[in-house]
C-alpha cells in the first residue's frame, strides 16, 4: 500500500511538472528537491536532461543559479543572459530562463527550472507568475506526500515505543 501511493504522489509531481513545462512553452526543465540526508538538492524531475546528468547534479544552497534561488526564496526570470550569479555548465539554445523556489511554509524546499523556450523568445513576466503558481501546487504535493508517509509511519509502529505494532 505504502509503495502504491508513493508512487501515485510521483506520478501527480511528474504530471505537475510536465504540465508547468508545456505552459510555459520549455524544452528543458528540471524540479530539484532537497535531499533531506545530505541538506542539498538533486533533480527528481526533469525533461531534455541526459540521464548522466540527472543523476550526478546535486546543488548546495547559494550554489549556482538554482542555489541563489533557494537561498534567496525569490523566483528569477532571465531575459538577456544577465543572471545575477553566474551560469555553470550546460550548453543552452537561449540566454532566457526562469527558476522558481518551491516553498513549504518559509522553507525553501525544492526549486523548479525552466530554460529554452520552444520558440527561442524569451520568458515573460506572465510565464514567471504560472510558474510560481505551479510551485504552489508542487509544495502543496510536498506537504500532502510528507503527511502520508508520516500516517503509514504511526500505523505501522507504536507513538510511544516506536516498535512495529505487528
């Protein structure tokens, strides 16, 4: 049971994020979220990514562009390049992109990044605000996925002696 909707919350962020992608018109895209274990933050998601690069990117907080992001807690949109911090690695078909801190409460837990869009225009404000409306949602997964685990965890062991009930 605990598998399944493990896997049903998957499914919904991996639905979430393909949905963000299209309406913001992204080829590429990646939802970075905090491994809890180690404080930094690796990508779950992603579309136009090598899976080489999915697995071994993993960004502390203040690092790079999706680091500032998640230290800063505010979303940036890029137009011409000027990024605030410098842009490593990668090889990009345009010089405009938007990232988005996924907040739940004042915790910054995740951020979502989208770049080359498909027409090679750059982002607008109005792709901006979906993709902090989006972010919304993808915390309000987040919350939803952590409580379901915390319910199967209190099912499952005892509150006082956290032993297995069975």
């Amino acid at each position: 049971m605990d598998d399944l909707n493990g896997r049903r919350a998957e499914d919904l962020l991996d639905s979430i994020f393909h949905v963000a992608t299209e309406l913001v018109r992204g080829e590429r895209a990646s939802l970075m979220l905090r491994d809890d274990a180690t404080d930094d933050f690796v990508i779950a998601h992603a579309l136009g990514l090598a899976e080489e690069v999915k697995r071994q990117v993993r960004v502390r907080s203040g690092e790079g562009v999706a680091g500032h992001v998640v230290a800063s807690k505010r979303s940036l949109l890029v137009r011409g390049g000027e990024a605030p911090v410098q842009v490593r690695g990668g090889q990009y078909r345009s010089d405009s992109f938007m990232s988005v801190p996924i907040m739940i409460d004042d915790d910054a837990r995740g951020v979502l990044n989208v770049t080359d869009r498909f027409d090679g225009r750059p982002f607008e404000e109005t792709d901006l605000a979906t993709l902090e409306i989006i972010a919304g949602h993808i915390g309000a997964c987040l919350v939803q996925q952590e409580q379901g685990e915390a319910l199967q965890r209190l099912a499952e062991t005892d509150s006082l002696t956290w032993l297995f009930n069975r």
